[in-house]
C-alpha cells in the first residue's frame, strides 16, 4: 500500500508541471494583456503601456516569464493578484469555502438521489420507473448546465418566488464569516432566519451543479446493481435467509458501491468544472466566479495559480478515491 | 411422515403455458437419509433445489400438488416465514465456492449473520460459534480464518466455509448442488467425506446433486435420476448400479472410466434437448439406442420392486418383474410440439 502510495506521488510530478505549463500558455494564448484591459478599450498610451508592461515583467521573453514563474512556485509564493494586490492565496481561501460549499451540497444531491434511483430502477429493471430513471437521466447528462439553470431560475425563482435568484445570502442579515460555510456560519450566529435563508440560497445552484453528477451516479449504481445481482454470493445470501432489504443493502450495494466510488471521484472535476458556470449564473461568490472575472481582466496570476489549485484539488480527491477504494474493496487492500 | 414430501412439482419459465423445466417430479425423503440426484447438466436438477428453497423469481412459476416439509406447507408460506426455514431448517451448498461467499466481508462476518438471523446469537457469543463451527468443518487455524476475506482462501476452505454457514442453523435437511464439481480432484473426497460425516453426526437429511456416479455409489441410499426436467428412474444402490432398468441411467454408468480397461468410454449421441425442443414423445427417445415405435408416446414413471422407471422398454429385468408402463396422461392440446 506504501509503495502504491510512493509511486502514485511520483506521477504526480510530470503532472504538475503539465498544468503550470498549460494556464501559462492558454492564457497568453488569448488577445489582449493585462494592462490594456485595466486601461480600458478606448485609448492605451503606447508609451504607458509599456511601462505598465515592464513593471510587471510582461516584456520578458515568454520563456523567461514561465522559468519566473516556476521560480515562484519553487519558493511557495502563489503570487498577487494585478487586480486586487492581493495574495492569490488567500483570495483562492477566502473564496474557496463557498464552492465546496456548492460542490458538498451537489454532490449530496447526486448521491443520494443518484443512488437511490439507480439501486430502485434495477431492483424494477424493465418497469416504468427503470425506462423513465434512464430517459431523465440521459436528459439530465446532455444539458447544457447554463440553459439548465437559467430554466429553473426562470422557473423557481421568477415564476413561483419559492428561491432567491442569486448570491448566498439576503443583505438583511449579517453574518460573521468564521468558517466561510454559509450554512454553518448562519447557525453560529444569532441571526434569525439566516440559516433557512442560506439553506434556499444553496438549493437551486446545488441542483444544477448537481445534474449531471446525478445522471452519471443514476446510471452507473443501476448497472453495476444489476451485474451484481446476478451474483453467486447474493444467491447465497438469500439461500440464508435473509430479508430482501439486507440482501440487498449489505450484500449487493457494498459490492456494488466499488465502481461507483470511482465514478464518484472522477465527478469532482465535472463539478469544479460545473462551478465555473454555476457560479456565473447564480452570482455564487466562489473560485469559479473568481476565475471567470480574472481571465476576463487577464489577471494571468490568479488564472494560472488559481487553476492550479483546483487541479490539485482535483488530484487529491482522486488520491483519496483510491484509498477509499481500497478501504470498501478488501480485495485491493491486500494487493501488494 | 417423511420429512421432505413434493408432488408432481412443476417449474416453468415465461408464463404458465411455457414449457416446464422441472416436470412432475415426485421427490421424498425421510430425516436422516441420504438422496442422490443424478443427472446431466441441464436435467432440472438445480432449479428443482431452487424451487425447494423459494429461490426461483419471476418470471418463474412453480407449482405442486403437494410442498411439504418439516410439517410446513411450503406452496403456501411465503416471505418472513418462508424465510424463517431456508438457510435454517433448510439450508444450501453451491456449486462453486469461489463465488457463493461475498468478497466484501470477512469469513466470520458472512457466519454469523446466520447466526444472528436464526438463533439471535450477537456479540461474543455468535464469534465464539462460528469458531466452533469453523472447526466443525476441519479448518486449520480456525481462528485465524474467522477474519480472513473469501479472497484469501482456496476452492476447498470456501467450500468448508460454504458448509459451515449452511450447517449453521443446525438444519434437518442440507441440500448439496454439485458441491464438489468445481474442486480439484484431491479436495472433493475430503469434502464429500466432510459432508457425510457432518450428515451422519448431525442426523440431518442430505440431498446431494451430482453427476458423479462414483460418489453416489459410496454415499446414497436412493437415487433419483433426472433427465431433461423428469424423474426417469428411481432405485437403491446397489441394484440400481447393478441393473439400471432406464436406458439412460444404463448410459450414465456405462460412461464411468473403469481403471485397467483401455476401451473408449460409450457415449450417448446428442445434448439433452432445450425445453423448447422436447419431443412428445419419450423424451430420450431421439438418443436412446432402443428407441421403438411406441416410444412417440411419452411413458409415465412406473413403479415396480426395484423402484420406479420412465420406460415402455426397461433394460436389466428379471422375468415378470417388468412394470407394464402406460402412456403418460398428458394435458398438452393436440401433442403441441415446442419449437422454434
């Protein structure tokens, strides 16, 4: 286990400088620099714009700049932002509570429901409920998540008035950030009704971060329940005695959880990648909002550090996938 | 009374006029004996046992004109009181020990959830039983095994683990479907030899499916031969072996390699056909080497001295012993043919 921990870190070293490598590159790769757009469109002072330039070591040749960068990177410092001044870490800790905020409620979303309709549907193979899980669920897999959330906001928040159209919580309260967690701020506060009213903030977000997650986790339980099913062990189980329900839950989902704890680490890059346009939408204060703000401003510090950051997030969930895999599948435990 | 009483036991696949795949089976056996199955791959045995334990699902249908066993009407009891019978008063052996034990959870976890279901044994005590257990089915280093997962043993430890949880609830009958055929050939004399100790120690009933002859000729007192979804011949050993009065039984033993003789081993031509590709007549009637114009009719299961035989033709008889054989009563329309 120590060695297949030993090795997995060590292919994590090409990676890394893959990502820096990239954001470096696609940045510059779009028109336009940072000062240009900090001067506005109408009029940039050549000669001004070139002093700007050399203040923030932009003349440099590119190669120059990365090998700066990596430099950088090599001592810890994360770098400033050109916008704001100040350090992309703590904007990227400071923002960063509210989309795993977002990213937990989704994911909740999915798995329980994504569970449940799968393990229901192919208990019910062939049924109504199977053909109509399976049909929403391709639906829900194939939307684009803008046109989705615009429809629900349209629907839930403009129509019926049942939840708030953006942002994480209503002016009227103030709340203290002590974790960053809306949710958990609002109830160490004294506020009343602030917690409910963070709870409605989160909902329609969560649901639309959460689709296709959902859609995925739906369809992949349903057939890994089935294949399961057909199992020796489960026939074993019944020959036992044992109810239907413990049949079921103890012998085919445990079994049946070891594919879809995979799927479940492979959807936490979906939905750092569904923040960004989630958050857009619904105005959520999160990385991803911040991201798309800073590749508008071309604040190519905050973009390329930024990204990186959520890459190794990305990296570490997946790293932590892997033991749990091993942890629920004894079989992998005992591998040397 | 016997203990397991089951007649004219039907099971069919696919709606209530498909085909059967058991058909008319009369089965019974008395506490404390032994009953052999034989039979080719495909001759109903298996779904027989699963029809005994309640394990056959839609769209199967199993239908009897009498389910008894143990004084419980098993056409009748359904879910928790079902369920408070099998892996209990009624508990099964499968075939192939590396799949029948769940790979998420330990030895002695898969022991005594049987242990906590039917006797309501927790804790201590359940661990303390199912060691006791594990010894029971003489496996070295009980101990250590109660924590071991399924993947770490080999075909035979699962099959004694197998065993152990079936023996579990103390049944009074344990059915065994071809507990050995998927063992290597040094293990399945000390498994079938495990088995028959634990059915003689414990008093228990034992049904053994099989197809091998050699381990019926040392272990069973009745035989039960089954051929495409019927019984075809019933009888004892020896006199069964001795004389099979069934076409097909004789085909079975002439089958058995015999040390010393470098013949080639005679072969019955053909499959056992498919339920949808039943003759209406006899149906070994188109692999059976005495097959006759009457055999286009289907004969019933006759008894005689010896037993019982499904045949116009009985091989092996003594003078005036033959059973005249009537053609089977059949409710088919017009001698509906199942094909394609």
């Amino acid at each position: 286990m120590l060695s297949f921990i030993a090795r997995r870190l060590a292919l994590l070293i090409p990676t890394f400088f893959g990502i820096t490598l990239l954001t470096f590159a696609l940045i510059r790769l779009i028109p336009g620099d940072p000062v240009e757009v900090m001067m506005g469109e109408r009029r940039v002072d050549p000669e001004l714009h070139a002093q700007a330039m050399e203040r923030l070591g932009l003349n440099k040749p590119l190669y120059q700049q990365y090998f700066d960068y990596i430099g950088q990177l090599a001592s810890g410092n994360l770098g400033e932002s050109l916008r704001t001044r100040t350090s992309v870490w703590n904007e990227f800790t400071t923002l960063f509570p509210a989309t795993l905020e977002l990213a937990f409620g989704a994911l909740i979303f999915a798995g329980t429901f994504g569970l449940l309709a799968g393990m229901i549907a192919a208990l019910k193979r062939g049924s109504l409920f199977d053909h109509g899980v399976m049909g929403i669920s391709l639906t829900g897999y194939s939307m684009p998540i803008f046109w989705w959330g615009l429809i629900l906001i349209m629907l839930f928040s403009v129509n019926l008035g049942w939840t708030p159209v953006s942002g994480r919580l209503d002016l009227l309260y103030d709340v203290p950030p002590v974790t960053g967690f809306m949710l958990i701020d609002t109830l160490l506060s004294e506020e009343e009704g602030a917690f409910l009213d963070a709870l409605r903030h989160l909902i329609l977000p969560a649901i639309v971060l959460g689709t296709i997650p959902l859609a995925v986790i739906a369809r992949m339980t349903r057939s890994a329940m089935l294949e399961v099913l057909r199992e020796d062990y489960v026939r074993t189980a019944r020959a036992k005695g044992l109810s239907p329900t413990r049949v079921v839950v103890v012998h085919a989902l445990r079994n049946a959880l070891i594919p879809v704890i995979t799927v479940f680490g492979l959807q936490v890059g979906t939905l750092l990648a569904g923040a960004v346009l989630t958050e857009t939408i619904f105005a959520w204060p999160g990385i991803g909002k911040w991201l798309i703000e800073s590749i508008g401003a071309r604040d190519y510090p905050v973009v390329q550090n930024g990204i990186l950051l959520v890459a190794c997030l990305v990296i570490l969930v997946n790293f932590t996938v892997d033991i749990l895999y091993g942890l629920i599948n004894p079989r992998i435990r005992h591998q040397r | 009374m016997s203990l397991l009483d089951i007649h004219n036991l039907n099971v069919r696949f696919g709606g209530r006029d498909a085909p059967p795949v058991v058909e008319g089976l009369d089965l019974s056996i008395d506490a404390g004996e032994v009953l052999a199955i034989v039979g080719e791959s495909g001759s109903g045995k298996s779904v027989t046992m699963m029809a005994l334990m309640g394990l056959i699902d839609h769209p199967g249908i199993v239908t009897a004109d009498q389910m008894q066993f143990l004084g419980h009407d098993l056409l009748t009891i359904r879910g928790r009181k079902r369920r408070q019978l099998i892996g209990k008063d009624m508990a099964m052996v499968f075939q192939d020990p590396m799949t029948a034990l769940n790979p998420a959870y330990t030895v002695g976890y898969q022991i005594e959830e049987v242990l906590r279901q039917h006797l309501n044994l927790k804790g201590s005590a359940a661990r303390k039983r199912a060691l006791e257990l594990l010894e029971r089915v003489e496996i070295p280093a009980a101990e250590s095994r109660l924590d071991a997962y399924p993947h770490q043993l080999s075909g035979g430890m699962s099959q004694r683990v197998a065993i152990a949880m079936a023996i579990a609830g103390e049944p009074r009958l344990l059915i065994a479907d071809e507990p050995t055929t998927a063992l290597d050939v040094t293990i399945q004399a000390q498994i079938m030899d495990l088995l028959l100790a634990l059915q003689r120690d414990q008093g228990m009933a034992l049904i053994l499916i099989t197809h091998d002859l050699a381990v019926v000729a040392e272990t069973a007192r009745d035989v039960c031969v089954m051929y495409a979804g019927q019984a075809v011949e019933k009888g004892h050993i020896p006199t069964l072996f001795d004389a099979p009065a069934h076409p097909y039984t004789e085909a079975l033993l002439a089958a058995i390699p015999e040390q010393g003789q470098g013949e080639r081993l005679a072969t019955l031509p053909g499959i056992v056909p498919g339920r949808y590709d039943r003759p209406t007549g006899c149906l070994l009637a188109p692999r059976c080497p005495y097959v006759q114009n009457r055999c286009q009719k289907r004969p019933a299961l006759e008894p005689y001295d010896r037993g019982a035989v499904r045949c116009f033709f009985p091989r092996n008889m003594a003078p005036g012993e033959a059973p005249s054989v009537s053609a089977e009563h059949r409710l088919e329309v017009g001698g509906h043919h199942y094909a394609h």
